[in-house]
C-alpha cells in the first residue's frame, strides 16, 4: 500500500509511522508513505501558501498553484488511477466500511487543508473524493489523515498478528465491542465478572456477544437496526436486557 499527504506539516504527519502497528507495517514494507509540502513548490521568494479570501472575511485560504504542484508531485511516485482524497467536514462520512474500500487499493493520496479553506478549484481539478471523520472542525486535515491512515494500515495482509486480527473482526462484525477487564480482581469492591474467571470459553464467548449486542442497542441502536438480529441474536439481547432489569 502507498499513502502520499499533501501537508504543510509533513513532520507532523510523520509522527504516525514512528510507532506501533503503522511503523512496524512501514518497517515491514507493508506500507509506504511519502509526504509533499506545498510550500516547496511556491515560487515567490516568501515561499507563500496562503492568501486572502476573494469577499473578504476572516482567515486565509491554501493557494492553487503550490498545493496543485505538490498534488501533482505525490501522485507521480503512484500507480495509476489513485484517487486523491481531501479531509473535510464536508466530505462523505468515514468508517470502517471506508476502510476497507481504501484498504484494498494499491495508494491513495490524502490532501490536508490548512487555515479557513482551500481553494475550491483545487477540490474540482485535484481531488477525486472528501472525507470526514464526523462534525467536528479541525485546525487542518493532518490529524484526519493520520486517522485514515492508522485505520487503513490495521486492514493489509499481514500487518496484525493472528490474535489482533481476531480482536479486529469484533468491529467489523457491526457491533460494539464487549468490556474488558485485567488484573486486579478486585478493586474498590468492584469485581470483574465471574464468568471471566471461570475458564469456560464457550460460556465466555457467548457473554462478550450478549455484552456487545446489549451495548450496541444501549448506545448505538443505529448499528443494530442494520444487522437484522436472527432469532439466537434476539434472544442473546432479551437476555441482556432482563440481567439489565430495574437498574
Ligand atoms: C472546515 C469547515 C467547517 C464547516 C463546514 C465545512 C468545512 N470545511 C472545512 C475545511 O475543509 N477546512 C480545511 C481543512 C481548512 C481548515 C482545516 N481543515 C479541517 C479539516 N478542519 N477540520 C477538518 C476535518 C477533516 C476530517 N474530519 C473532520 C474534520
């Protein structure tokens, strides 16, 4: 997999192959990432990036031509027909469904936007694709990226170990997770479940899904409403729901 970012703050962006499961996909060959930093291709003498906003009001707005030129540049050291991707609040809602998508190219190019905005010609000649992680407004579109990035990498071949891959297929399955609990047993009188501590792995199986379906419907109910619960799943929940009784 090849992931270039465009970024003024290609340092930054770096960050997220020095450690963990991107670095070791990186170390690994696994991934490559390459960034390109529009201010390397300004041509004034101040090297400028930004400018003010035709109509006025507040802030500046990323140029056309060093950001294009570094769009551009990223997508020369790329197979053909890599998409180039803007992270936006405006863009189309990623999850890990978007993962996957993004996982199964050969690259993709991640444009970061800094200050208020970016040129809208550089959205309709440059980029292919907007993504958002949610409503929430960023100070630039690095620490997006870095998530995209971070979420991508965990889907190659290879890049987790079989035990982390297990772990992975309880999100992808559509539900939340189940709780999890490690040593002490105890602590301030607050006992981690006894069914954990009983060594029976199927009845442990069985109750991380009955805690993972009773969460999902507690918190997210938009989640359960697309599974379409057969009548085991119905029945895991109903009993969920009763354990949860009068609290
Ligand atoms: C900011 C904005 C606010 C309201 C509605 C639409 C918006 N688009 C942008 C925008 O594209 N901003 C650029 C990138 C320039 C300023 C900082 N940027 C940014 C990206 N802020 N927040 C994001 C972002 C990206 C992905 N998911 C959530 C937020």
């Amino acid at each position: 997999m090849q992931i270039a970012v465009v970024s003024l703050f290609p340092e930054l962006v770096g960050q997220v192959v020095e450690y963990g499961v991107v670095g070791r996909a990186v170390e690994r060959k696994l991934l490559s990432l390459d960034c390109e930093n529009p201010r390397d291709f300004a041509e004034d003498v101040h090297r400028t990036v930004d400018d003010r906003p035709y109509g006025g009001g507040p802030g500046m707005v990323l140029k056309y031509e060093p950001t294009a030129t570094a769009i551009r540049e990223a997508k020369q050291g790329m197979p053909d027909g890599c998409p180039v991707i803007c992270l936006s609040p405006a863009g189309k809602v990623f999850d890990q469904h978007e993962a996957q998508r993004l996982a199964s190219l050969q690259g993709f190019v991640l444009l970061a936007g800094r200050y208020e905005g970016i040129d809208e010609r550089l959205i309709e000649n440059e980029v292919d694709e907007e993504l958002s992680l949610g409503d929430f407004v960023l100070s630039g579109g690095e620490i997006a990226a870095m998530a995209v990035i971070d979420a991508v990498t965990r889907l190659l071949p290879g890049v987790l170990g079989d035990e982390e891959s297990a772990v992975q297929d309880s999100f992808m399955n559509g539900l939340l997770d189940y709780p999890h609990y490690t040593r002490p047993e105890i602590i301030d009188g607050q006992r981690v479940p006894a069914v954990l501590l009983s060594g029976d792995h199927a009845r442990i199986a069985r109750w991380r899904y009955k805690q993972a379906l009773g969460r999902s419907y507690m918190r997210r109910p938009d989640l359960l409403k697309r599974l379409n619960l057969d009548k085991e799943q119905q029945q895991l929940l109903d009993e969920f729901l009763k354990e949860q009784g009068p609290n």
